[in-house]
C-alpha cells in the first residue's frame, strides 16, 4: 500500500520514508488540462490534479513531457515520481 511506501506530507504529497527529502511522489486525478503556446512558440500543457478532498495543484508539462502526455483524458489518474523543478 501507498501508506507503507510514503509519509503522507498533504493529501497529493508523499515522501520517501527513507529520510530522502529528494524522493516523494504525487497521485492525483487529472481534473482539467490546457495547452499553450509560450512566447518562442513552443507548445506546453497545464494540468489540474486533485486529491478529490479539495486540495489541488498545477502540474506543467513542457518538452518532450509535454509531446508524449498532452493527449492524456481527464479523469485518468495520474502518478509522478521524481520529477525535476525548473
């Protein structure tokens, strides 16, 4: 279960029980999602995840994430493991 795997930080959140502050996870369903077109062109998605408990967050797709993802429907659920911040 996800309970033994993570400590529970928020309803999206989880961290490593490990004590690594730099491996956590979010589970979340995909609510709404967008795609735009930034200042050089190139196209990026903004996805609306929730924890169906009112907590939400905006995930930004860009790149090759974005290329490979953007046809994602809502209502799926999605998981995202080490992601990187820009």
């Amino acid at each position: 279960m996800l309970t033994e795997l993570c400590t529970h930080h928020s309803a999206l959140l989880c961290r490593s029980k490990t004590g690594s502050d730099d491996k956590w996870a979010t589970i979340a369903v995909l609510t709404e999602k967008g795609t735009k077109e930034s200042a050089s062109g190139r196209a990026y998605s903004i996805w609306r995840l929730s924890d169906l408990q009112g907590t939400n967050v905006s995930l930004f797709l860009f790149g090759k994430a974005q290329t490979g993802l953007w046809k994602e429907t809502e209502g799926s659920i999605i998981a995202v493991f080490g992601p990187e911040v820009c």
